[in-house]
C-alpha cells in the first residue's frame, strides 16, 4: 500500500519533519485560492501512486494564483502511467540551493533497518544506484537502541553536509524513523530534502509505503 505525497508529508510534519506550506485541490479554482493564501508563487503537484510525475508534466510551478488555476487544470485532466489526476498539491515555492535523498527501509539480508542519505537528491535513488553508488551513504539502525545521533553524524559527514546543518538535519533524520517505526511503514523517504536559499531544510517531497496489511496509524 502506498500514500499520496500529501499524506505521508502529513504524517511526516507530526514528528517534526519541516515541509512547506500546502494544500490539496480537486479544482482549477481551489488551486488559484490556495495560491492566493500562500501568497502567489507555488508549486502545483499532481497526486498519483506513480513516479516520474515532473518529466510526465505532472508537477509545475506557478509564478501567481491565476497561473496556478491553470496549471492545475490542465495536471487536473492528465493521466501519468495510466492513471488519471484527480487532485493537486499546492505548495508554496522555494528557492533551492542543493538537494539531499534520506529514507529507510528494511535491508532483509541484514535483518535491519538502513537509513540511507545522498547528496544526489531529486534523482531517483535507483538511478543513484546504478550510475553513482559511491553517493549513497548508508548505516544501519539497530532495533533496539533506534536511530543514534552518531548514525545521523556519519550520514551528514558523508554526504558532506555544512556543519550549521547537522543539528537540524539530525532532528529530520529522527523525526523520519519514528514515522516509519510508528507507521510500521516499509519505505519511508524524502526526496529530495532541500537546503533552500533562506537557510532552511525542508522536505519537498514525501513518500510512505506498506505492506498490504500494514495500517498507517
């Protein structure tokens, strides 16, 4: 089972996870007043279970609220991979200067969680895989103890993240297992993880899976 991003960035904001200003819309009308509420300049997403939303055209900024109407209608009457737009996310823009990958997942062989960080972010982390390994930094997170600090510490050294950021990034990286140990969730991730122009880290993108029995809590 899988959530829609404006679901798990939801869930995800419960435990203290930063995520930007947003709304879900079904019209091109709700879409421009959403946009006038957070103050013109947004980003119109289209919510469908799939990846690959941005290159189907799925995913669009808006310079202001009548640019966000129709944006949202024309996401609104899309279909990506098959599955037809019924509702758009409206997030406030952010000015991004880089982009990290974060999530956890459960690594069977090592009968252990992995929480894994990239300095490639924005990119699918297959892709990451494939083409650049040595970017994706991992370490594993024993189930008893849960996510240590010195876990959070050699993701951030590894990805060669600003030392101003590794307080906040490890109250991110905290606030990402206890969404994903509570919501006994198989995947939990955050791609990418901006580092906006105004200082901040801030989750653009959510994502939360299951296994067909497992209920988000």
């Amino acid at each position: 089972m899988k959530l829609h991003e404006y679901q798990s960035k939801r869930i995800f904001a419960k435990y203290g996870v930063p995520i930007p200003k947003g709304k879900v819309a079904s019209t091109p009308e709700e879409a421009k007043n959403i946009a006038k509420e957070l103050g013109g300049r947004v980003v119109v997403k289209s919510q469908v279970l799939v990846g690959g939303r941005g290159k189907a055209g799925g995913i669009k900024l808006a310079e202001n609220p009548a640019e966000a109407g129709r944006l949202a209608n024309e996401i609104l009457g899309m279909q990506i991979k098959g599955l037809p737009v019924r509702k758009v996310l409206v997030d406030e823009a952010a000015g991004i200067e880089s982009e990290i990958y974060l999530g956890i997942t459960n690594d069977r062989a090592a009968r252990k969680p992995v929480m894994m960080a990239s300095s490639a972010g924005g990119v699918d982390i297959e892709e990451v895989a494939a083409k650049t390994p040595e970017k994706i930094i991992r370490v594993h997170i024993d189930p008893l103890m849960g996510l240590m600090s010195h876990n959070t510490l050699n993701l951030a050294l590894g990805i060669e993240l600003p030392r101003e950021y590794w307080e906040e990034f490890d109250a991110i990286a905290q606030g990402l297992w206890q969404a994903y140990l509570n919501s006994d969730a198989n995947l939990a991730e955050i791609n990418p993880l901006a580092l906006t122009s105004d200082g901040r880290l801030l989750a653009l993108d959510a994502k939360l899976n299951f296994e067909d029995y497992a209920v988000a809590r």
